[in-house]
C-alpha cells in the first residue's frame, strides 16, 4: 500500500474570484476606450499633422491619422492598464497557492485515480 496526498481543493484554484473578474474587465475596458480616443482624439491630429508634413491629400490623411490613431490607442491602453492584468495575475496566483496549500488529503491505495 503506498500513501496518496494531494490537496483537497485542487479543483476549486483554477476557479476565478469576482475581483479578478472586475480587474481583468476593467483592463479590457482601459484598452478598448483607448483605442477609441486614438480613433476621434488622435486621429484628426494625426491627420492634419500629415496633410501639413507629408503633403498628401485629405482622404489619404485621414485614413493614415485614422489607422495610426488606433494603434497608438491601443499599444497606450495596454501600457494603462497593465498594472490591472498584473495585480489580477498576482491576487490570482495568492489566492490559488492558498488553497492549494490549505489541506491535504491523505490515503491508502495501490493505485493512484485522482478526481473520484
């Protein structure tokens, strides 16, 4: 006979908390308000700047500040809302390492069927 010990709410650690939820929502939120202020904010910036610099045509310009704007949106709102993901992951890995070191269970068995 050989001893199983395993923790007893291994299952219950993959399961997410409500705070990480929110904080994890909050950071896709940050990045898709950012990306849209890049669109309406940024983008006519952009694209008066490169009619000025560039010399190109109003349409061309506008797509260009357009494109430009979203992409700097969104690299911006990842950089904003990273500390969001990141205290998500640690508040994640804390609360998981505590229950999985919380109990144990411990048997008798020559066969090892974890699950039941």
């Amino acid at each position: 006979m050989n001893w199983v010990i395993f923790p007893k709410y291994a299952e219950e650690t993959s399961k997410k908390s409500w705070i990480i939820r929110t904080l994890e929502i909050y950071g896709v939120l940050t990045v898709i308000g950012a990306a849209l202020s890049g669109l309406f904010v940024a983008g006519p910036v952009i694209a008066a700047w490169l009619m000025k610099t560039v010399s190109t045509d109003y349409n061309t310009a506008s797509l260009g500040g357009r494109i430009l704007g979203i992409i700097g949106g969104f690299f911006s709102g990842l950089w904003l809302s990273l500390p969001a993901f990141a205290l998500a992951m640690v508040i994640d890995d804390i609360h998981a390492t505590r229950l999985q070191t919380g109990a144990y269970v411990a048997f008798q068995s020559d066969e090892v069927k974890l699950g039941r």
